[in-house]
C-alpha cells in the first residue's frame, strides 16, 4: 500500500503536464511547471532560514496562489504548513502563532502593520516572508516573496536532508464554536487517504493505489481535469481540502479576484473559466448567489458546472433547489464533517430531488454513540454523538486533554467523535440536531439551535437565522431567535414562533425575537454564537 505525501505527488503531475493551469485568479494563471518551481524555490528559502524537521509554515494569507505555494514548498521540505485566520486580532495571531510554534510567518503584506506591533513577542519566527499586493510593498524587515519564488534553485526538486514522510504533518487550526483555536494534527498519509487518495466517490473513481496509476489516470484521454472555483477561504479546512481534492486530480484551483465575495463576480468567473466545480460553504454563499441568479435570468452560461459543493455548514432545502434550476447539469455535494472529523456524512442533490436540509447519508466509517459508548439503533428516536472512524488525525497539537475528550476508543476502535449530535432515522440517515456545545437547556430540554434555525429559515420573510439561550428565572434558559429579514420583511415573534410550532416541537419556538440588519457571518459561513449572544442579550437589556 502507499505510503502518501502530497509533494510527491503534485511533483509527479506537474512533471506530467507543466503546462497546464495549475492555479487561475483572474487573469492569473500559473501552470504546474511553475507552481512547482516556485514552490521549489520557497522550500530552498526556508531550509536556508535553518527551519527544521517539521518546523511550522504559517500561511497567513488570502486565497490565491501563494497560499497553495507555502503549502507545497512546506511539504516539499518536511515542515508542516499552518492556517491562519486573516480576520484575527493581535492577541489572536500571537496565541495561534506561539501555540503553533511557527517559525516562519508569510503574509500578504496588507497585514504587515498588525504583525509589526506583534512580532517583537514572537522570537519563535526565524523567517517573515511578505508578499506585496496593491498599495503595500514588502516591509523591511521582511523579505519579498516574488523574489524568493523567482530565484529557482539549480537543483530540484527540492528536499530536506531529513527527507519526506507520510508522518509528516499539517495542522489545521480550528476555533469551533467555543474556546481558542485548536491545531488538528493530520498526518499526510492520512488526510491524502481521507479526501479520497486521488479519487472521486460522488464520480465512481476509485481512489488511486499508486503514484504511477494517479498520472496515468490524470494523461488518460477520458479523464475530466477539474477547474475548482474555490469562493470561501482556503484557510479554513472546506477551502483548503477542496483544493487538495482538485490538486491530487491534476486539476486547476480558481480563486476570486477579489477579497470580498461577490455573487456576481462568482458566476461571471465561473462562465469564463468553463468552472467543473464550485465549492461554497453554506448560506453566507448560496443566498447571494441565488438572488443574484434570480436578478439576472439567462446572463450566465453555467452549463459547464458539474458539481457545488459545501462542507461546514447547514443549509435550505430550497436554496438547492433553486441554484439547481439555474445549473441544471450540476449535483449538490452537501458534506457534513468537521477538521477533526472529515467523511461523517454526505447528502447529494439534484435537479428535482433535493436532500432535505439535515438528513445526511452515514458515511461508511461513521456511526452514532450515546454517551455511554452504546451505539444508536437506526429509527429508535434515541440522540446520539456523532463519530466516525478510519484515517484519523492525530489529535491536537499540545493538547491531550482535549485529544482524549474528542478521540475515544468504542467498541475496540479509535473514533472521532467532536460534539454532534443526531438522531439515526429509520432508513439509516442521520438527522443532525446541532453541536453540543451551544445547546440550550430550557426547562430541562435539550434544544440544539440549528434544528431551530433551520426551521426559521423556511419562513419566507427570513433571509438568515441564529439562535441562542438566555438566561430564565423559571426555566433557566429561554430561546431567543436572531433573525436577518428578507428585504423589508416585517417580521414578528408570534408569527416565527407559530411557525417553528408547525415543523418543530412546541418547547424549541422562540421566546425572544431580536432583528438585525445583518447576521455577520464569517467566511466560512460559521457563526460566533458567544457574539451574536452578547448582541441579544444586549437588545433585549437582559443581564449576562
């Protein structure tokens, strides 16, 4: 069996096709030849920084090119590439890069300000690599990525005197939905096998066994080389993974040009490109999109488009109905996971047979627990903690105490098992509730917020929904719903209450209504449930 690593393989596809576009932003396009030097030339740089076996890369950069780049040349090299959050705050950069360890920050140098009041207490970092964009050059205590990327070295490709190894890692931070951010460990070998080894489930391709077999299938002529429009952030595991998936196929990564997202923008590149595949992450993506589609009937062209994809977060049944009426040869690939947890389940749509929004097919590793280890029978009613077993990260970096909350062994396997609960339904779906850790406990009930938001968000008049718990004298905890109106839609806690009645039980209908003009999601279409409940809270002038 193989033993994966990611540079290996990319190394062996550009060495088959260097001319084909390996990564696309607007008018950018750099092909797998060039990809490959630069990502040669980067790794050259840091072992001359004298980083070391597995020292950490951090890419604290937008989506484009460079940031697949700093991912290459650290897996090149046998360092373990970093995500970084751009949207954090100093404080937050400095506990992600010391707990990281990081000895070497790339940054897009519009960041170069937040870093220079912060890098003084960052003695860890050996090497500040800027790249220059727009109105910001390299600063001077940093050195210029595209001077780096252009001195290619006479000998490639490039490797570590240590060598690579599918032990080598790469963290994934993740900030969950409580507590600070937490490194995921994933050995290479590992994750390669996780996102499908080269293959393609949702196609019938089966993953690849060798590294010969992946570029013979890549030259084959009936192979579909993927172009990726990747829309939400590759520094989160959605982006990144999904580009993965289209790197491990010899496809092309597109990245928007620009940094804020614009629906518009979206499918004016997805036409151009001829796009195989869109992946988005939930309702921050697909109601704009929609509504742009739905404002401009007939612009786009979008019969090219294969497959949208999404991962992280739940959304409407009918806004995949409605973008599958506009791409009419495209499937819906809803993923559920999580960056602990990749593969827990999968719900597919297509034109005129949607997935409900929640249910979820169980992946083939995956299973549902009690929290007594006792595993859940299908149509028993019972809820139970999502997990799932097979290739596993490590853990989390630094931390066993939280490793060994989340990675438990049940029925004589190791599983992970992050915090989702769900009730198994009685042809084998899952019916997802929602994260333990946000549940709310009113009068003794367990509500989980997405089971309610979802329900709000069928209301017609309710563009975007959160829900959370507030403290009750009697009860402990009430539900109060956050809401994002639909235009100038005049919306009423005795009409949305109503309405959640006639899908839900009566216990879960909201209490408390606070309206706002926006619900703010991230880019990764999550939200901080501690933020949009210190907003209720204060709405509702009711005390912490």
């Amino acid at each position: 069996m193989t033993a994966w690593t990611f540079a290996d393989v990319w190394e062996a596809i550009a060495a088959s096709q260097p001319g084909r576009p390996a990564n696309v932003q607007g008018e950018r396009v750099v092909t797998w030849g060039q990809f490959d030097a630069r990502a040669d030339a980067l790794a050259a740089h840091l072992i001359a920084a004298g980083l070391g076996h597995q020292a950490k890369v951090a890419a604290y950069l937008y989506n484009g090119t460079e940031y697949l780049e700093t991912y290459y040349a650290a897996f090149k090299a046998g360092f373990a590439p970093v995500n970084t959050n751009y949207r954090y705050g100093p404080e937050e950069l400095i506990y992600l890069f010391d707990n990281a360890d990081a000895e070497a920050v790339v940054f897009h140098a519009g960041f170069a300000e937040t870093l220079e009041a912060i890098r003084a207490r960052l003695p860890k970092v050996k090497a500040w690599i800027a790249v220059a964009e727009p109105g910001h050059a390299a600063p001077a205590w940093a050195r210029d990525y595209d001077a780096i990327v252009a001195d290619v070295p006479a000998e490639r490709p490039v490797k570590a005197p240590w060598g690579r190894s599918p032990d080598d890692l790469l963290l994934l931070y993740t900030g969950g939905t409580t507590g600070m951010p937490k490194g995921v460990m994933w050995r290479q070998d590992d994750l390669f096998n996780v996102i499908g080894a080269g293959g393609n489930a949702a196609l019938g391709i089966p993953p690849a066994t060798s590294i010969e077999e992946l570029v013979a299938r890549i030259g084959s002529p009936e192979h579909l080389r993927p172009i990726s429009l990747v829309a939400c952030p590759q520094m989160h595991g959605t982006g990144q993974f999904s580009s993965f998936i289209t790197l491990n196929a010899g496809g092309t990564v597109a990245a928007l040009p620009s940094r804020k997202f614009n629906p518009i923008e979206l499918w004016n590149e997805a036409e151009r490109l001829q796009a195989t595949g869109i992946v988005i992450v939930g309702l921050a993506f697909s109601t704009p999109m929609l509504e742009a589609l739905e404002a401009n009937p007939g612009r786009w062209d979008l019969s090219s488009v294969k497959a949208m994809s999404s991962s992280g977060s739940m959304w409407s049944q009918e806004n995949k109905r409605g973008l599958l009426s506009y791409c009419t040869n495209a499937v819906i690939m809803d993923s559920f996971g999580s960056s602990e947890a990749v593969g827990m389940g999968m719900s597919a749509s297509a034109p005129g047979a949607e997935a409900a929004t929640a249910a979820f097919a169980l992946g083939p590793n995956c299973a549902v627990f009690s929290e007594a280890g006792r595993r859940i029978a299908p149509g028993s009613g019972e809820r139970g903690m999502v997990a799932v077993t097979g290739f596993l990260p490590l853990g989390y970096y630094k931390d066993a105490e939280k490793t060994d909350k989340t990675f438990k062994t049940l029925e004589g396997q190791r599983w992970s098992v992050p915090g989702d609960w769900a009730e198994v339904n009685a042809d084998g779906t899952l019916k997802l509730l929602g994260r333990g850790s946000v549940c709310i406990n009113t009068g003794g009930e367990k509500v989980f917020p997405e089971e309610v938001e979802e329900a709000l968000k069928t209301h017609p008049g309710v563009r975007d929904a959160v829900v959370v718990g507030v403290p009750d004298a009697r009860f402990g905890e009430r539900i109060c719903a956050v809401v994002e109106p639909d235009g100038e839609a005049d919306l009423t806690l005795a009409e949305l209450s109503e309405h959640v009645r006639a899908n839900l039980a009566g216990y879960k209908a909201p209490r408390e209504l606070v309206v706002v003009d926006s619900i703010g999601r991230a880019p990764n279409g999550k939200v901080d449930y501690k933020a949009i409940k210190d907003r209720a809270l204060k709405a509702l002038n009711v005390p912490a």
